[in-house]
C-alpha cells in the first residue's frame, strides 16, 4: 500500500502491516501517547483524547481503549497529516498554498 500526498510518499508498506500496526486511543484529555508509539493523528475534547499511532508492540497501557483503525481512518490520516505539514512548510516559507507566488509582506 503506498499513500502519496503532494507527490510525496506519506506511507509505503504492506497492507496486512499498516493494517495491524496501527491503534486508535481513546483515553482521559491529560494522557500522553504511550512508549513508542508514533501520533498520526490527534483530536481533543475538553475531557477526552483520541490518537491514530503507529505502533510495534501492542499497547498495554491501561489509560488508554485500544480499538483497531478501518484502512479508511488509517489513509484519511495520513493525507490530513502530509497537508497540515506542505501547509506549514508554505506559511513558513512565505509562500502562499497551492501557488508558486510568495505573499506580499505588510507595509
């Protein structure tokens, strides 16, 4: 499976792989990510903490409800993540998304 965003490869392995290394979590707003796990993804609430990772071990973390990812969650992720990174990369850079034009600065 590859996941391509920008013309850059935002995740390339086997399907069975990506499918059984990755872990939603559901735990209290304070928990940080387990030992070893890479964020994908996050969302917060007040009370509450969702993470997409990427893990190798599985995650014995009782703070944390452990649910399996569709394919789906697992690839909309990664092209959220791959975004918000050119995103920052061009606002960064002084370049306006999705053009080749750098932004005025004020005067």
């Amino acid at each position: 499976m590859i996941i391509l965003s920008a013309s850059r490869v935002s995740l390339a392995d086997d399907l069975d792989y990506v499918l059984a290394s990755h872990r939603l979590l559901v735990g209290a707003r304070d928990t940080s990510a387990p030992a070893g796990s890479e964020v994908i993804a996050d969302t917060h609430t007040e009370r509450q903490t969702n993470l997409l990772v990427r893990v190798e071990e599985p995650i014995d973390d009782l703070a944390w409800q452990v649910e399996e990812p569709t394919l789906e969650e697992i690839v909309i992720a990664y092209l959220r993540r791959a975004e918000a990174r050119s995103t920052s990369f061009f606002e960064a850079s002084g370049v306006a998304s999705g053009t080749s034009e750098r932004k005025q600065a004020p005067r």
